[in-house]
C-alpha cells in the first residue's frame, strides 16, 4: 500500500504552486521577480501562486511547508562548478545564492516527492541537482539559432518528443513548434532522469523523471506560449499531480529510446 510522504496530508485541496524567482534591482532596491505568465500559467491550470524569494538554504524546509508542486523558472547561468566544470568564458548571469538556494530547494522537494516542472534555466537547475550537465555555449555545438529572445510568442524550431513518454502524453504531440532564448542545454542527465525530447539539430529539449520521480522539464518558456496547443497542458500536469499526495512507487522505471540523433561537435568538442 503506498504511503504520502510525511508533512504533507492525504487531502491537499487546491494545490500551493511554489515559483522561485530571481533576485533584481528596481530603482536601486532589490526585488525578486517572476514573470506573471508563471503566476497565470498556475492559476489558469487551477492552482495557487506562491512566489518563493530567494533565501539561505537552511530555511528551505520551512519554504516548502504547505507547498504541493515546484515551478522552477528562467534566469542568468548556472555556476559551472556546481556541475564539475571549469567556467567558460561565456558564462553569464551567474547569481551564487539563487544556485545555493533553488539546488537545496529542488533536492528538498524531491526527497518530499513533489511534483517539479522545470522550465528553461529550471529545467537545466533540475539536471544539475540531480548530478547532471551542461553544454556551457550551445553555438559550440549547433550552427542553429537557439538564442531568439526577439521571438518569444513564436515557434521558431521544432522538437520532437519521444512517443510513449510522459511528455508527449501531457502535450498530446510528439511534434512541437517552441520558442528559444538559451545559450546552454542540458548535456549529461541527472539520476533518474531520461531524455524525452530534442530540437531539430540534436539538442536535449526535455527529459522527465523514471519512476516515482515526479519531473517534467523543458528548455522553452511554455508560460509565453500558453495559446498554442499543449503548452498549458504542462501547467495543467503540474497542478493536477500536486493535488495528489506523494507516493512511494515500488515498480521499475522503464526506460525509453532516445529520441533521434545528438549533435554532432564542433571546433573538436566531443558530445557526451
């Protein structure tokens, strides 16, 4: 028989969506901000909003007290040591306590069983907490354009998403059109997760987790593009499984194919 996790009851109500934020200045005080397509994007699907600032790691317990789903959002860079490697020099927006605290709060949440949806620079935190990598600077790997800031409500590549998985069964695609603004990529997966789903030139655009590892994460902004068929969709997953209490799952995680080729390197760069 399955057991909910401690802390958190068997009737969870209208499920409390935590949204971390980012750290900025605005006439000279700093604020923290998330942009109001996360907020709506939860509450359209149904939940409740509740941004998370940025605080000391040994206050995550109590961050995530009353809090039944995770929305890991975008940002500047993450620390290259944080994931084994020596910073590039295009590293950029790299914020020392927002790593410190989304790692803790991510590594929380999953020992708590809570459903996570990465999205952009949350989706690649994700990987890392679990003990994955990054491609520092995507043109190292693709002449392809992944950087299109300019065109945030628009499908500007295509990704093709593994059948069978759980995130082709939430987008109800295994073809999708997103948007772009990101110079890294997820290069090796963290434990427990798999690839899903990959842009036309070979990068990782999805994984998810095997298991009772309850994890959606995609490298587009699907907040900006919530008109188009599916993206709400993945708001609508996170939601409907914060309504329901963690379990222990004791069945074996089955694996998937990947879903077609890596990119090729470049400039003499292997691809893991």
């Amino acid at each position: 028989m399955p057991a909910t996790s401690a802390g958190h009851t068997a009737d969870v109500g209208v499920p409390r969506i935590g949204i971390t934020s980012e750290p900025q200045q605005c006439d000279g005080r700093w604020i923290e901000s998330t942009h109001r397509d996360h907020v709506d994007g939860v509450v359209a699907a149904g939940g409740v909003p509740v941004v998370l600032p940025v605080l000391d790691p040994s206050l995550v317990p109590g961050t995530l007290e009353g809090i039944d789903g995770l929305l890991v959002t975008g940002g500047g860079d993450i620390e290259p040591s944080r994931y084994r490697q020596p910073r590039g020099p295009e590293v950029d927006g790299v914020d020392p306590s927002r790593d410190d605290f989304e790692l803790a709060l991510v590594q929380a949440a999953l020992e708590l069983g809570l459903p996570i949806l990465g999205v952009g620079r949350g989706h690649q935190l994700v990987n890392v907490a679990l003990g994955g990598t990054l491609v520092q600077h995507v043109p190292a790997l693709t002449t392809a354009e992944h950087d299109r800031s300019d065109a945030l409500a628009e499908g500007v590549h295509g990704v093709r998403v593994a059948a069978g998985s759980l995130l082709a069964a939430v987008v109800g695609s295994t073809t999708l059109a997103v948007n772009s603004d990101h110079h890294q990529a997820v290069e090796l997966t963290g434990a427990g997760l798999q690839v899903v789903a990959r842009s036309d030139d070979g990068l990782i655009e999805g994984v998810e987790g095997l298991g009772d590892l309850r994890v959606l994460g995609v490298q587009w902004q699907p907040e900006l593009l919530r008109d188009r068929p599916g993206q709400s969709a993945l708001f609508g997953w996170l939601v409907r499984e914060a309504a329901v209490p963690p379990v222990v799952d004791l069945t074996e995680p089955v694996a998937l194919a990947e879903v077609g080729p890596r990119p090729a390197a470049r400039s003499g760069r292997e691809v893991a």
